[in-house]
C-alpha cells in the first residue's frame, strides 16, 4: 500500500488556529510533532516516573531548547481516489489559510511512499507472532491462520499496545504458559483483570486462550474507545468488558489471574490490591519493568503476598509472574 504523506510546518503561536480549521475541515487524524513536548518530559522526569526516557527525548530536547520553535502536524492520504482527493482539498485548504493569514507560515512535503509502511512512527506493522499462538494483525493484511494459531485483528491507532512492544509480548507468552492447558480444571470459568488495557490486546489474547471473560481497566479515555473498537472488531463482545479507572480503584472483580503491563512504580502500588482481589494460587502477571527496578518490584509483590515464579527477560525489560500465597 502507498501512502502519501502532507507535513506542515507551522510557528507555535498559530498551531492551535491550524489544527482546528484541518479538523473542523474535516481532517481528524493528525500526527502533531512538538518539541517541547520533549523538553517538558525532560524537565519532569520525576513527575512522569517515565521509564521509557531515553537518549534520543534528551537530545530533541536539547534542539527545541536551542530555538526551534516549529510545530509539524503532518497528515497521511493513502494512494487511492479518497486519498488523492483528501490530499488536494487539503492543499487547496492550506494555500487559502496561507493567503489570509501572514503569521500562518507553513510548508509541506510531500513524499510518495512506496514501502508498505502506514506511518513511520508505527513502524513496519505487519502481522506477527507473539508467543506461541497468538497473532496480530493489522486490518488490511490478509493473513491465513496456521493450525492452533489465534489472530487478533487490530489497526494501529496509538503506538503502544500493537502486541509489537517487548514488554506487551513477554505478558502473552506468560498468559500462553497460565491459560495453557496445565490449569486445574475446577478452576473454571476463569477471569482475567487487564490493568492498564491500552488497545485492549491483552484482555483479547487471554480470552483468545481460554479464559472466559476478561474486564479491563485504563485511566486514559482514549484506551477506552479504542480497547472497545477492537473488542467489537474482534467479534469479542460479550466476553470482555472495559472501564475507565485508576489501577484497581473501586473494582470488585474476583478475577484468576491479573495481568498488568504497566511500568515498576505503578505494579509496586497495585501489588496489595491485586493481593486482596486475588485467591491463593491465583496469578499475577506484571510487565514493563526495567531491569534496574526488577528487584524492588519483587520485592513489593513478595510483601503483598506472593510467591515469584518467574521472571522473563527481553533486552532491558522484565515481565514478572507471580501466584497468591
Ligand atoms: N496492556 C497494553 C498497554 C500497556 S501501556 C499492552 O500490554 O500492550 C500501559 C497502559 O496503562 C496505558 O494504556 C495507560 O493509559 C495505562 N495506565 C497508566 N497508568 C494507569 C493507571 N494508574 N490506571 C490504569 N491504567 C493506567
């Protein structure tokens, strides 16, 4: 598939006005590039308790401190009638702002994309194996599940959660070993909690594996509708359930297994609630830990009542399973 990309460079004080007269015209889906975005995550580390902080924030941060003070707002047309039209009316939108508004300066290129790539911030999404069985993969990509394989369908909306992410995978081959035909059998129905369901990928997968219903919970409005959208795109309905909420605040669920890819500060503080909600032998699946956090967060599943049963590692991220005492 060909895409095109349309990138617009505006000055700050006019980015806002930009964004609203491309939505109201119609164009909802925009990659907005700040660089203070990145000088604020810098200044705020503490604040974010962001694991994911890394050289290349650090120097964006350096460069939008230095001067740059441009907004990108960047919209992609995909090689086919509806995209060429969108692309020019989209053109035509941007010449008519330029030509009524000095302070409004922008530019555009435009790059025919011939690789199969969607945006360049997704990456290559193509369908995956994660684990043993499951797979993911995106709407437009046709793919013939081999015997014993289970496909999530799933179309790249936010970056985090397309099943691609170490930690993500690490928590489905754990929920493969838990859901894999070793569980005691009067166990039955099984509930699965997702804390922190992003795009809903891994309340889908445990319930793909064999648990009957799965409910999960996000702080972040967005993950709602987006978990929701993938739920019905997956035919999954009536099985899985999201709410909006803050780690386990206010559920009264029982569930048989907690899966919860977070980040170490935030599966310290779920640790005792995911202890009392759990039964013994219940198990809890954490994920998004960094290899420098691993033994303060076994530390705190431990205090909370569990036993460790392993830890995966995947280059500097931990996934830690563990089961109720
Ligand atoms: N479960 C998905 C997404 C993990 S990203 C996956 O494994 O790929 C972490 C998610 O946790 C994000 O969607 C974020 O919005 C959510 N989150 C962060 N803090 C939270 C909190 N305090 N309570 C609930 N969800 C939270």
């Amino acid at each position: 598939m060909r895409y095109t990309e349309l990138k617009i460079e505006v000055k700050r004080n006019a980015s806002e006005t930009v964004q609203a007269i491309l939505l109201d015209a119609g164009f909802d889906s925009m990659q907005i590039d700040d660089p203070m975005d990145a000088v604020d995550i810098a200044e705020h580390q503490d604040l974010y308790k962001y694991d994911y902080i890394n050289e290349e924030i650090t120097r964006t941060a350096e460069e939008a401190e230095s001067g740059s003070d441009t907004i990108a707002i960047t919209l992609y047309f995909a090689d086919d009638e509806e995209g060429r039209r969108g692309l020019n009316e989209a053109e035509a939108l941007l010449k008519s702002l330029k030509a009524g508004a000095d302070d409004i300066a922008y530019k555009t290129t435009i790059t025919g994309d011939d690789s199969e790539w969607l945006y360049k911030w997704q990456e290559h999404f193509k369908p995956a194996k994660i684990g043993e069985r499951i797979v993911v993969k995106p709407g437009w990509e046709d793919y013939e599940a081999a015997e014993g394989e289970l496909v999530v369908e799933m179309d790249p909306g936010m970056a985090f959660g397309s099943g691609l992410h170490e930690t993500t995978s690490m928590c489905i081959k754990a929920l493969e070993k838990d859901l894999g035909g070793s569980y005691d059998p009067s166990r039955y129905p099984i509930k699965v909690l997702d804390v922190g369901t992003g795009t809903g990928i891994l309340a889908m997968a445990a319930v793909l594996l064999g648990a009957d219903e799965a409910l999960g919970i996000d702080i972040d409005d967005e993950a709602v509708r987006v978990s929701n959208e993938n739920i019905v795109k997956n035919g999954l309905e009536g099985r899985i359930s999201i709410m909006h909420g803050n780690l386990m605040d206010g559920v009264d669920y029982e569930p048989d297994i907690i899966v919860a890819n977070l980040m170490a500060d935030l599966v310290i503080m779920l640790s005792p609630a995911a202890a009392a909600q759990l039964k013994p032998g219940g198990v809890y699946i954490t994920s998004g830990i960094l290899d420098i956090k691993e033994d303060a967060v076994k530390k705190a599943i431990e205090d909370a009542g569990f036993d460790i049963i392993e830890v995966l590692a995947d280059g500097e991220w931990r996934a830690i399973s563990a089961v109720r005492r």
